[in-house]
C-alpha cells in the first residue's frame, strides 16, 4: 500500500473521462491502492481545463480520445496542453492508443508523467500503481505550488496599489502590471530564501535546467556522449553573456564560444597541496572562500547533474556555438548545455578568468624570469627590491 503524505493531507486525484464505467473502474481500484486517495470524475473534456485550476488535483488521470475511436478526436489535447504549460501536477496518461501521446509530445522519460495503455490486464491496477510511486513527492509538489500562489497573490496586492501602474481611472495598466509583478515576483522569492537565515546550499547557485535559448557565461556543458559523472568531459562558458546573443540562426551557426576544461575535484586538491586528511577540510574550507586557487575555480556537485570538479582557467577551448544543445532526445549536438550559473556567481566566474588571464585569451607568459628581471633590474638602479 501507498503510504500517506507526511502532512497527512487527502491525495486528491481527478481522472477525466468520458466512460462511466472506466472511470468507476479506475476510481474503485486507486482507492484501495492508494492510502488517502480522494478521487474525483470528470466526464467533459471541456470542462476539464476549469476542474484542473478551480480543484488543484494533486494528480491527473487522463484519457485522450473519446469514446468514438472513428472520430479520430483528441479530446484530451487541451487537458494535456494546461498541465503541461501552466499547471503542472504528475499525470498518467490512459489511453487506448498510446501512439497519439506520442503525436502530442508526451514525455517518455519524465519522472512524473507515465503513459498506461487502456485496455491491457490489470491496466487500472498499472494507474493506481503508479500514482503510488508518485506519492512521496506529492507534498513537495504542492508546497510549491502553495508557496507560489501566496507570492504571486502578495505581489498582486502590493502592485495594484502603485499608481505609476494605473491609467487616469484608476484601472491597471495590462503591460506595466505584468512587467512590474514579474520582477517584484523573483525578487520576492530570493528574498524568502534570505529571510530563512539559512545560507545558500552550494549547488543552488545553479539554475537546472538553464533558462532560455541563448548561452550565458559560466554556464555549464558535457560532451554528449560522456557520463554525467565525469568532470574531463565538462566545460564552463567563459564568453559574456552580451557575445552569446542570438541575433540571428548565422550568427548561431558561425559563432564560437571560449570554454575552460574541467578537472576532477582530486586534481585541484594535489594543486592547492591538500595531500593529508589531519588538516583537509580545514584547508579546503579556507580554500572555498578564495575566489581562486591555482588558476583553478571550484564547482560543486548536483548528484545526477554534475559532480564535483573544478574549471582550469588555463586549459581553454574555442567550440562551435552551433555545437551546444539541450537533452532533448532529437538534439544531435556535441555538447549539452547543462546548467546556468545564477548571478552574483556568473559574474564570480568572469571575474576569476579575468584575474587568470589579464585579459581575454591572454597567453601564458614566463612571469618567474619577468619578475626576477624586475627585480634585478630595480637593485641595478639603486632602489629597494
């Protein structure tokens, strides 16, 4: 049996379809499966848009085509299109004919979107089943949710108020409200993280998976072949941000961006001389403060994401930004752009090249024989070394 979420709140699960019997079927099986299941009906594709955003189901069961299988009818396109783009809860896919999910773009390797064939032996069971194994992250899913809707409502009541936002009438103005609750939105939701007192874990200074379609500095890339697991086959963007924009499908093709390699973490410890473990996290902790040790910069781990590593500084590649793409199973790119680097950490990783290099791609010069030059040259004129 399912296990309850640690709130102990009712699972609330809403199966949209247009047979009555099928959907009794379903509804009787989850509820003996699923502890605390709540199940709702809903026979109307129509209205099953206005069921999801007035109910909030915590997850959706959902038919695709109606009971007509010459009608060649999607019914279900809708329903789908909302969870997908704008209200985002797990959902199970049940339907007769698994290929129009596929005509849809339905995921096949999401964690929490899983598509059952209607029909099969104990194929109510496979639901019910599956809604179980999405139980334990059904409280989290909601917090946020919850955490979301009081952001956006607080926001909302604090805009409306300002009147560089409305018209002479006093009514809001459509674009400037939007824009105005969009940044008060994100800045609200940093400022929650900062209320707690708690200081940021390492990797939240990523953003997975990245934002938007254009690179940006310190942004991180894998070789798309290459394991997750393996910091030689990472790379970190050292090109800004303004370079990478996209002004047009030429310059995406023609363009190249200024990578650095990465190192596995082990490789950086030898550099920085960590070498016994009585004195080791001592050490390394005082290192991690520094913006720079050994011409290399630290990263942290994101398990399934990335690992520990370390981007050297001085180990630079120029690659194709035509090159770079995302996870998507039809991409066929060198590299995967993996994560961004939110600010002020983007900025930390071009301020640490810049004192790496001096400026872009300087060259490694003799600095040991310039300096003693210097020096001799300072005892020939008389003046202290």
């Amino acid at each position: 049996m399912a296990q309850a979420s640690s709130k102990q709140r009712h699972l609330r699960v809403l199966i949209i379809e247009d047979e009555e019997s099928q959907a009794e079927t379903l509804k009787r099986t989850i509820c003996e499966i699923v502890t605390g299941a709540s199940v709702t009906w809903e026979p109307d594709f129509g209205h099953a848009v206005d069921g999801l955003r007035d109910g909030r189901p915590d997850v959706v069961v959902l038919d695709l085509t109606d009971s007509d299988p010459t009608s060649g009818r999607v019914a279900g396109r809708p329903v789908w299109d909302d969870v997908w783009e704008h209200h985002f809860v797990p959902v199970v896919i049940y339907t007769a004919f698994p290929d129009v999910a596929v005509e849809l773009n339905v995921p096949s390797n999401h964690p929490y979107v899983s598509v059952v064939q209607k029909g099969g032996k104990d194929s109510d069971v496979t639901v019910a089943q599956q809604i179980g194994r999405f139980v334990p992250s059904i409280g989290a899913i909601a917090d946020v949710w919850e955490e979301l809707h009081a952001v956006v409502g607080a926001t909302l009541k604090a805009v409306t108020s300002v009147t560089a936002f409305t018209n002479q009438e006093g009514s809001p103005i459509p674009e400037l409200l939007v824009r105005a609750s969009r940044r008060r939105v994100a800045a609200a939701m940093d400022l929650e993280t900062m209320a707690s007192g708690e200081p940021l874990l390492a990797w939240e200074q990523y953003i997975v998976p990245p934002l938007g379609r254009d690179l940006l500095l310190g942004d991180v890339l894998r070789e798309r072949e290459s394991s997750c697991d393996d910091p030689a086959a990472h790379r970190i963007v050292l090109t800004p941000s303004c370079d990478l924009v996209r002004r047009d499908e030429g310059r995406a093709k023609d363009g190249k961006v200024l990578v650095a390699r990465c190192i596995p973490v082990q490789d950086w410890f030898q550099r920085i001389s960590l070498t016994t473990k009585r004195d080791a996290r001592e050490k390394l902790a005082k290192a991690l403060t520094e913006p720079l040790q050994a011409r290399c910069l630290c990263l942290p781990s994101l398990p399934g994401v990335l690992p520990h590593l370390a981007a050297d500084l001085r180990a630079l590649e120029l690659i194709q930004y035509a090159g770079i793409g995302d996870e998507a199973p039809d991409c066929t790119a060198e590299y995967v752009r993996v994560a961004s680097v939110d600010s002020p950490f983007r900025e930390h990783v071009g301020w640490a090249y810049q004192q790496v290099a001096g400026r872009v791609c300087l060259p490694d010069r003799d600095h040991a024989s310039w300096a003693d030059e210097a020096l001799e040259a300072a005892k020939w004129s008389g003046k202290d070394a």
